[in-house]
C-alpha cells in the first residue's frame, strides 16, 4: 500500500533510533532535528521504502543517510562490517562530489573521529563511480567494496552486467534514488528497470528511499520508485511510505513587468527596459541566480548584460558567470565554486542549477520569461534562502504580453500551491532493448523469468508480451535482418525458451554505449552582417540542422530570422537583417513546453476575463485582475490592454470557446489559419500535425505549421479547410492516435526521434570499435537506416517506439485527445472570424515561424509539378 | 529520353543503343556492410533491390555491359557479403555471352581477386570507337585523344534538390555538358539509397570538372525530365527566393 505519513515522529522517538557516537555528532552539529528527519529517520531505521519531498535545502539527504550511517557505524563498532556494498546511491546530477563531500563524507570522517577517541572501529568506505571512475579506481573497488556507492543511472546500469563487481551486490541493503523529480524522461525509466534488476542480483531485498524536489502526484512517483509486485491477486505496488514536506518554506515570488506598456513598445525599448530591472535587482542582493529557459539565452543575458553595464559586469575581477551544460564540467566547477565562496554577484543558467547542487548562500532568483510549469517555478525559486524555515525569494521578470499573463496566472497557482504533474515515460521499447541485452550479458535467463522481472519496473508494468517478444526478436536478429552475424545481439531459443547473448563484443558494445541521453553537437551561430553587429554570437543550432542548411535560406532562432551564408567549423554565419520569410522549419527548438494544467488556468482566467469585460469599465476589470493575480499596477494595466485590444478587435479565446482565427498576408500571397488553443505546445503540436495532414490530404498540397504554447497556425497559398478538419477529429476522438501514428513518420522531427530511438536500441552504436562518430554523420546515416527499416517492416520495434516517444514524450497525445472530446461534448464551442490583420493574441504566434512542414504531395507529383514550373519560366525568359 | 543523340537514360542506367552496350556507375555493392562496420547496424536490402533492377535493365539484351567504377563500396578488405554479391551480379550481367568491362574507380583499388575469378579485365577507362568511358577521379591523357568526341563518367553521384517555399526533395540526376571539345555525361550512382551530391549545393570531386553551371540536367523520376541547364534552373527557380 502506498500511504502518506500524516505526522513527524517525536524527537526522543528518533533520537533512541540513532546509535550513539552519531546522535551526539549530530547535536554538536545542529541544534534539532529538521521536520524532515523528524518524519523521515524512523521509516528508514525500520526498512520501509519511503518517499520523501521536500524543498531544495530540507536536509533530504542527510535525512536518508542518517539511519544507514548509524547503523553502519553499529556494525563497524563490532567490527562486523562486510565486504560488500551496504548501500547503493543513485543520482542524476552528473557532477555529485561536492554535495555528497557535505553530506556524507564529512559527517562519516568526524563521527569516525568521535568514535575513535573512545574505541576502535572499522573504516566505513564510501566510493563514487561514475563514467569518470578511472580503471585503477575500479580495481580497488572490486578488493575493498565500498560501503556506500554513489553512482548515476548510467554507470548502475553498467555495474549490473559487470563481470566481477556484481558480486558486491549480492546483499544490498538499501538503495537511495536522489532528484526524483528529474527523471519523468528515459533515464528514469532506465533506472526504473535497473533497480528491479539490482534487487534480482541481490539476496537481500534492499530498502528503496526517494528523494524529491516539489512533485506531483506524489502517488504515481512512490510506485516508479519502488516497481510492482506479482500476488495472487495480480500485479500490485509494493508498499511505500511517502513523506511530505513541501511549502513550509515561505515564498516571496512577484511578477515584474519592466515596462507599464509592453504592447506599444519597440524590441529596443523592451530590452533595455528588461536589462535596468534585472541589473537593479542585482545590485540590491548579495548574490543573484538568474534562469533563463534555454541555452543561447544564458549567453545572451550575460553578454547584454557586459555591454550595457560594462562597469559593472565587465571588470577584471569577475562578478557574473554562465552555467549550463554545454559548457565544459571544469567550467561549471569553476562557476559553483566561486559561487560558494560568495565571489559572484550573479549567475545566469538554463537548467543545470535546478537541481541540488551545493551552491552556497543566494538571497534572490530572477527567472526571466515564464518557467512554464508551477513545480519548475518553485525548484527553482527555492534555491534562494538555502535553509529550510527562510524565505525563497524569487521574481519573474516578464519577456512580452503573452508572457505576462502566463506568469500572472503561473504566481497565483504557485501561491495557492497547485502543483502541475509529472509523467514517467512507459513501455520505451529503446530502453527496454538496452536493458535486456544487458541482462543475457549477465546471464542467460528464461523468457517467462526475464518478463516478470521487467514487469516490476513502474515504467514496464504495462508491456505487452507482444511488444517484448518483438524486442527480443528484434534483438535476435530476426525480422529478415540477413547476415545474422552483425544484427543479432541475443540467441533465443524457442524450444528450451532461454535466452543468451551472442558475439565477443556483447560486453564492450554495451558498456561503451549504454545510456538514454541523446548526444546532440551544436554548431554557433555568429553573425557576419550587417557590420555593426559583426561577429555577434546569437547562439546554438544543433549540428543536423546545419547540414541541411543551403546558402540563403532563412531560418529563424531564439524568435529572430536569420539568412544563412556559410560554415565554417563549428560556427555557422548569417546575416541578421533579411525580411525573407523563413524557408525552412526550425525543427531544432530547444523551448520548454508550458504544463497543461497551468494553459488550463490560463484559458479560465481568460474567461474570466471576457465575463468582466463585457460588463464592466476599466477600473472595476483592473480591480477583478489585481484580486484574482497577486500582480502589480504595471503588470495589471498591461493586462488589461491587452485583453481590451483583443476583446474589442477580435474574440477572446477561452477554455470554453475555441477561436479560429483567418488571415491572409497579401504581400506573400499566403493565406493562414490561426487556432487560439491555449493548451500548451505539447498538445498543440498533435493538433496542428492532425488538422494540417486532413487538410493538406484534402488539397493534396504540403502545409507549413506554426506552434506555440498559445496556439498555432497553418499556412499556405491555397485555401485550406481547416475548421472543418477540426470538426472532422472531434468526432471521432479515439481516432486521433491511429490518424497521428501515420503521419508523424511524414514530419521532421522524427527523423530526428528516430536515430535517438535507434542508438538507444544499439542499432547504431556511437562507440564501436574504438572510434566515436560525429552526430551528423550519425544523423545522415540514421535516415538511410530508416528507409532500409521500414521496407522490412512498417512495424519495426524502433519504428514503434519513436512513434510512441514523439507521441507520449515529447507531444501529448492523451490531453490532445481530451480536448478533442471537449469540442465532441460541447463543452468547448468552435468560433471563427476573418481578420485584415492579425489579431493582438495571434501576433507572437505568427512572428515566430514555421516549425515543421506536413509533407503530402508524392515525390513524384512534386517533381512533375516543379518542371512544369521551371520549364514555364525558362521558356519564358527566352522568347 | 535521349540525353544526347544515340545515348538514351533508361532509369539510372544509360543506353547506347548502336553499339547495344549498357552502362552503369557506382554501384557500392557493401555499402551496407562498411556501415554495419562504422556501428550503424542497417540491415541489408540494397543487393537484393539492385539485382531486380538489373534483371529488368537486360531485357534491353545489350551485347556489352560497362561497369563506370565503383563497383563495390570498401576501400579494406573484401567482406564475405560483398563478394557473394559481386560475384552474383557478375554472373547475371555475364550471361549470354555478354561483355563485362570494368572501369577502375577510387573504390576498387583491390577488385583485383573478384575480377580474376571471372576473367575480368580491369581497366583505366575504355575507348568504343568515339566514345570513352571513364570512372572520373582521374583524367588520363590517352582520353584527350582528338578522335574522341564523347566522355562517360560517374564518381559524382550527382543529384538535384528541388525546393519550393520550405520543401525539398533530392532527385538523382545525368548531366550533359562539356570537358574541353568533348561532349561529356556524368552518371547518377546506381546505388539506391543516398541520392547523391546535391549539385547546387556542393562542389563536384572531379578534378576536371570544376564549372558546371552549363549543364543540362536531366532528372530520374518516374521517367526523365530534362529540367534544362543548372544555371538556368538556378536563376528561375526559387533557389534564392
């Protein structure tokens, strides 16, 4: 049974649990027990799986590591420590050292010390291994087992089909999976399946203890952390106690708009505006930590920041570093160093300072632009005030109008503690593949065996035999992969139903390349005109991308349109000032998506807002939005314009009023079709791929898409019957899947999708041999590899996951086809209107450009259509 | 369609009909294997296409057969796939007391044992009458020859995109232009899969074919499509928008 804790233990209660040397460090150390420890030491000292989440800086870790180091100390006090590992930790974050220096090997060294004045006692090993552990280390391991390991998911999986290490871990007595909330993605679901298979290695049934940031539904990640059991009764979750310790932390989040008008305002202007607020904010706090939602934009705040403020950020002595992870790891040690030295006054990073890395002391955050979901919001605004009972400060600093409302309705949902949810990736036929050529490596096993330790994994409960007889077969070379000497990974033996693995290479072939990360190179992007902006670097485009560029074309990045000119090396150069519309999709963003339930608020505030509006003048609306938003009086009249310019030139768009908007650019010719469907990207892009294939089948024509968090649109020259394909789908909600199944394999994303797919699957493996490909090369020959594929079977495994990864991972098929069921059940009605221009709340929409194009019109029909075209216009020219 | 008088694309193959003589380049038998070998494991279907499309081609009964370089796709060692292959799609171009002819090209450099096997003689380039066949990575004086008028390569692997607004698609494609006074076409890759180099795109390998902007294209679809010369295309089309 999964069940929550409803109230700490009693200090003496947890004090009688802890062994003495440790319960007399840790009062030489702090003054009580953190409500943390309060709830959490007992379950732990009495062998209960346990949950626990609570805010960065609530002492989590200590807390778990507190009943396993009494007890370890116990033991090595009797001298009865074992050779064996006791205790295996698991984390995501790649760079673990410091953190685990403070919470682990620092009180191990000076309890050690107490003890020692007393009596002797055995040396408790703590070891970290991850892909950086050196060979000679490794030896030492396997001689001397550390007591405690600390790993990743990545190397846990290597150390599972170890040849000798495994045997370290015939009796593990607890297992601590540490950020939880970061592992909702394919190293999550990779780790899920390692723990099964860890606890199938060991004798003991090892203890599992979560460790979590702000997450929701607490429920479904207790059961990812401690898998399912088979009963009589069938499949169930093992139990787990789940501690909750969020919110006790105080929250001082604001929303700041940096101008009182952000509609009528130039890009200039806003920027500038944008830099004074951020800059003042630093200069008010001791030490700042700035988000920023991608990679480039970590660079571009820090170079803006240099130019305007040169005086301040543009000394000799540095006062302000970037921290992400495309820099190098010297890089980052670098920055977080000097941060805990108090050196810098502010950091700008992207994601790589959200989880729990010792950083220091940092009185504010700023994120800049909307976080795009509630649980982000907190992480990150809770790395400010590093003790558990102070206040997070935290601001956002807003980047336009859209942004504005997102954050308005993203404060108030993240004050009145409403918590956006999380998914674990389920049945990732790629992952699964990984795994179970790294179990036959182990060892050779049944089928039936094999399948029910995979069932016990969270993220495989649900697999189907189907899908699992098609990955070994897949695995075993089978689907008429001629030449079985290189394909086959596995032999399967239908008559004794075993299972081994096949060639000399299995072992290095999957130590050298397991892993769910997809590896992506990224090329800069400079500028080499117009003069003034000369050698300015805009930012990143991913190393396949800039393959297909061709001379002149225009793509956009970072919202701004660039002409490509040329590479050179890693760098790709462009002008920056082209009024060309975009002539190829940008494929590449790196943007995160905006959480359904925070687009499902907004929509019902916009409703709100509609209601209010029709009724009411301008001071009682600014009233209902400064009750309803904990926002400012800047923010509250921008809102308000905002919503007014809409109200009265077009419709406002609501949860229960779905606006399509016409529009066409007489200058290009080219005709749009504009959805106001606040759903978040995710949802909006099974939408808009489903909408533009009905019409784009209807007019045998291929159509561009736009997508945003807030909407998006289809473009053509032609005349596309898109409400009627809206209406076509909501009739049959059910056949949305099937319908998108089709024709994603049309889009480019997923040629994309599939070479991740298919070298998490090894079928290309990255490290062969010795040699590492570039991922460009990787890419190219992904594609052939899908064309060779398909012909041997539509429904190849790796075909099927990339679908099932587009679909569930990175879109969101199951909201997408809610909403549809909305429409079907009149709960959301569908309204057009034709416009001249476009409508205030379609602007940012349309500026941003395509994101992919629905290819329908056959090669062939393509080819004779554009040499009648060509042949036209050179006839032409020669009369 | 007749690229030039007496030289008609059939597919990705040429015919010349008055000397009943077929020609194909760049076939890269193996093509698969040497991926397979980099760790990108594609299973193998190319062979098996490629056999198909030559037993259709033979129904033209031509009496010899130019292989244009290029048989196989290797630079190593011959991999026990790859001979099998080469061995079988000799055999089928053999029969009937066909010709062979084997132009050298830059991936053949140990054909040797396979065309020993067969009595195969490899050569340099190949002289019919006014024509001469050569692979293309290199030029050799004895093809400058004045009686020669016209000059058969591959090597490039030519191929066109087509681009209209945000779409693209890669065609195979035979050029027809001209290498000092002679008449010269340069073959599409008889190899299904890539297309080939994007000709508006990159710079052609050869060395002796630097400027190709009066060429005629003819692009592989369905049939061929004389598109006219690259220049030409590049001007009207919306290559530059």
């Amino acid at each position: 049974m999964i069940k929550i804790i409803e109230k700490p233990y009693k200090s003496e209660e947890v004090i009688k649990v802890l062994d003495e040397s440790v319960k007399e460090w840790f009062f030489s150390k702090f003054k009580e027990f953190s409500i943390t420890q309060l709830y959490g030491i007992i379950p732990i000292h009495e062998r209960k799986n346990i949950l626990i989440s609570a805010p960065t800086g609530g002492t989590k870790t200590l807390t778990a590591f507190l009943a396993i180091i009494s007890y370890l100390v116990r033991l090595a006090k009797k001298n009865e420590l074992e050779n064996k590992v006791y205790c295996v930790y698991v984390s995501p974050l790649r760079a673990l050292n410091n953190d685990i220096a403070v919470n682990l090997i620092k009180p191990l060294k000076e309890i050690e010390n107490l003890v020692k004045k007393k009596q002797k006692m055995q040396e408790i090993r703590v070891k970290v291994r991850t892909g950086d552990t050196t060979q000679d280390e490794k030896q030492k391991m396997l001689k001397e087992a550390p007591h405690i390991l600390i790993t990743t998911p990545e190397s846990l999986g290597i150390i599972l089909s170890s040849k000798k290490f495994i045997e370290k871990l015939r009796a593990v007595e607890f297992v601590i999976i540490d950020e939880i909330h970061a592992l909702a993605n394919k190293r999550g679901a990779h780790l899920s399946l390692s723990l099964e298979r860890l606890e199938n290695i060991s004798n003991i049934i090892p203890v599992r203890i979560g460790l979590s940031a702000t997450i929701s539904p607490l429920e479904e990640v207790a059961k990812f952390l401690v898998g399912f059991e088979k009963t009589k009764e069938g499949w169930k979750p093992r139990d787990c106690l789940i501690v909750e310790v969020n919110f006790l932390k105080k929250l001082d989040l604001k929303v700041l708009s940096p101008l009182k008008d952000i509609i009528n305002t130039t890009a200039k202007e806003m920027q500038q505006a944008l830099y004074d607020v951020v800059d003042k904010l630093i200069q008010e706090h001791k030490t700042t930590l700035i988000f920023t939602n991608t990679r480039s934009a970590t660079e571009r705040v820090i170079n803006h920041l240099k130019e305007m403020f040169p005086n301040r950020y543009e000394t000799i002595e540095e006062t302000i570093g970037a921290h992400h992870s495309s820099l190098s790891r010297k890089h980052r040690f670098d920055i977080e160093q000097k941060l805990r030295e108090g050196k810098l006054k502010a950091v700008v990073t992207s994601t790589s300072l959200e989880l729990g890395i010792d950083i220091g002391y940092i009185d504010l955050v700023i994120l800049l632009g909307s976080p795009k979901s509630v649980a982000r919001a907190i992480q990150r605004t809770g790395r400010a005030g590093h003790k558990l009972h102070e206040t997070s400060k935290g601001r956002i600093v807003v980047l336009d109008q859209d942004d504005l409302v997102e954050c308005a309705v993203l404060l108030k949902e993240a004050l009145e503690k409403k918590i956006d949810t999380v998914v674990f990736p389920k049945n990732c036929l790629d992952v699964l593949a990984q795994h179970i050529f790294g179990m036959v490596i182990q060892k050779k096993w049944k089928l039936n065996e094999m399948f029910d330790l995979i069932r016990k994994s969270y993220c495989f409960n649900e697999l189907s035999r189907e899908d699992f007889l098609d990955v070994i077969s897949y695995l075993a070379g089978e689907y008429n992969l001629e030449d079985k000497n290189v394909y086959a990974k596995i032999w399967y033996d239908t008559r004794t139903n075993e299972i081994g693995r096949k060639g000399k290479l299995a072992r290095m072939i999957y130590m050298t390349n397991i892993g769910t990360i997809p590896e992506e190179s990224y090329v800069n992007v400079i500028i080499a005109s117009p003069f003034e902006r000369k050698n300015e670097k805009i930012g990143v485009i991913d190393e396949a991308f800039l393959e297909r560029l061709k001379k002149d074309d225009v793509f956009v990045l970072g919202g701004n349109k660039y002409q490509f000119l040329y590479a050179r090396g890693m760098n790709a150069y462009v002008n920056a000032s082209v009024q060309r519309p975009p002539t190829i999709p940008s494929w590449f963003s790196e943007m995160l998506p905006l959480s359904f339930e925070l687009a499902l608020a907004i929509q019902k505030f916009r409703k709100l807002m509609e209601e209010h509006l029709k009724k009411e003048n301008k001071d009682k609306v600014k009233e209902f939005i400064k009750k309803y938003l904990y926002v400012d009086e800047n923010s509250c009249e921008a809102i308000y314009n905002y919503f007014h310019d809409q109200f009265l030139y077009a419709k406002i768009p609501h949860e229960s009023k779905l606006v399509i908007e016409y529009y066409t650019d007489a200058v290009q010719g080219k005709r749009y079709v504009i959805f106001h469907s606040l759903y978040g990207r995710r949802v909006n892009d099974v939408l808009s791929r489903a909408i533009a294939y009905l019409v784009a089948k209807h007019g045998l024509r291929d159509i561009e898409i736009g997508i945003s968090d807030n909407g998006f649109f289809l473009a053509s020259n032609y005349n596309m019957q898109a409400e009627k394909a809206l209406k076509l789908l909501s009739e049959k909600p059910e056949a949305l899947r099937p319908l998108l199944e089709d024709v994603i394999e049309k889009t480019e994303i997923f040629k994309r999708r599939f070479r991740h797919c298919a070298t998490r699957a090894l079928m290309i493996l990255r490290n062969y041999k010795g040699k590492n490909k570039s991922v460009g090369t990787q890419q190219m020959k992904a594609e052939f590899l899908y064309h060779v594929v398909k012909k041997i079977s539509e429904d190849f495994p790796i075909i099927r996951e990339t679908k099932r990864e587009i679909l569930e991972d990175l879109m969101d098929i199951e909201n997408a086809t809610l909403v549809l069921k909305w429409i079907k059940e009149g709960k959301i009605k569908i309204e057009t209107i034709v416009v001249e221009t476009p409508s205030p709340f379609s602007l940012n929409l349309i500026t941003q450009g395509y994101a992919d194009l629905m290819r329908i019109e056959n090669k062939i029909l393509f080819l004779r259509r554009m040499y009648e075209k060509i042949r036209k216009k050179i006839e032409v020219k020669s009369k | 369609m007749e690229i030039l008088h007496g030289f008609k694309a059939v597919g990705k193959a040429l015919w010349i009909k008055n000397y009943k003589t077929l020609v194909l380049t760049d076939l890269h038998i193996g093509y698969e294997e040497a991926l397979a070998k980099e760790g990108f494991l594609v299973p193998k279907i190319l062979a098996k296409e490629m056999k198909q499309e030559i037993k259709d081609l033979l129904k033209l009964k031509p009496k010899i057969v130019v292989i244009n370089g290029d048989l196989k796709h290797e630079f190593g060692e011959i991999s026990k796939q790859e001979w099998f292959d080469t061995l079988e799609i000799l055999d089928m171009l053999l029969k009937d007391g066909r010709r062979v002819i084997l132009v050298k090209g830059n991936h053949d450099t140990i054909l040797g044992p396979i065309a020993k096997k067969k009595n195969l003689e490899i050569v340099d380039f190949y002289k019919l009458k006014e024509i001469c066949f050569l692979h293309g990575h290199k030029i050799f004086l004895e093809v400058l020859d004045k009686k020669i008028k016209v000059l058969i390569t591959g090597h490039e692997h030519p191929a066109i995109s087509l681009r209209e607004g945000v779409k693209q698609e890669k065609f195979k494609c035979f050029l027809l232009g001209k290498y000092k006074d002679k008449k010269t076409i340069i073959l599409p890759s008889f190899l299904n899969f890539p297309e080939g180099t994007d000709i508006t795109k990159e710079k052609m390998y050869s060395p002796f074919l630097r400027n190709i902007s009066d060429f005629e294209i003819f692009v592989v679809g369905d049939k061929i499509y004389k598109f006219g010369k690259l220049k030409e295309i590049e001007k009207t089309s919306n290559f530059k928008n």
